[in-house]
C-alpha cells in the first residue's frame, strides 16, 4: 500500500505501527489489529460495524475500532478497512467502502 511506512507506535505497549505521513492508523498486539477511521467514519458505519462480531468498537468518541483476526476472511475484512483508513488520513473520501468489497 503506497505511501505507509512502518514505525514505532505512539501508544505504549506496541511495537511496530502503520503510518501515513504524521497519522498513525494501525498497530497489531495479540491477533488483534487496532485500525483508526476517525470519529467521523466510525460514526457513519457504526451500523456495519457493530454488526460484524469481528470488531469491537471503543465507544462513542472514538477513533480506532478493533478487528479480531483469526481466518483469512477476518484478515480480508481487516485489510479493507485499513484501506479505507488510508483513504481518511490522506483526506479522500469519506464514503462507505463499496458493496462489492466488503467482506462479511
């Protein structure tokens, strides 16, 4: 994915984390990938997203939600919301993903 890097999380307890630019959007700890769309998107999917038992929401307010990875569906369902949380930090679009991409 053009234009990540990997570098030391800002949150304690965490090793490695993606980043764009000066945002970091996920970082991974025990089979668990913590991803940050923004309040703004979480708060538009919120319906999509509490209906996936993969995914854990932190509350109101929040920007990151926490996907379990356990199957290659979990591992597809978390990549494409990492894309999307590319799109957000670049400040694209901050539309739901596409029907056809999303993996239930």
């Amino acid at each position: 994915m053009r234009g990540l890097s990997v570098r030391k999380s800002r949150f304690r307890g965490h090793a490695d984390a993606l980043w764009i630019g000066t945002r970091e959007i996920a970082h991974c700890h025990n089979g668990q990938v913590d991803v940050r769309l923004t309040r703004a998107v979480v708060r538009q999917l919120r319906d999509e997203l509490r209906s996936d038992a993969r995914i854990d929401l932190r509350g109101p307010g929040f920007d990151w939600i926490l996907i379990r990875v356990r199957t290659a569906a979990d591992l597809e369902r978390a990549t494409e919301l990492l894309r999307h949380a590319i799109r957000v930090a670049r400040g694209e679009a901050r539309q739901k993903p596409a029907a056809s991409s999303r993996v239930r």
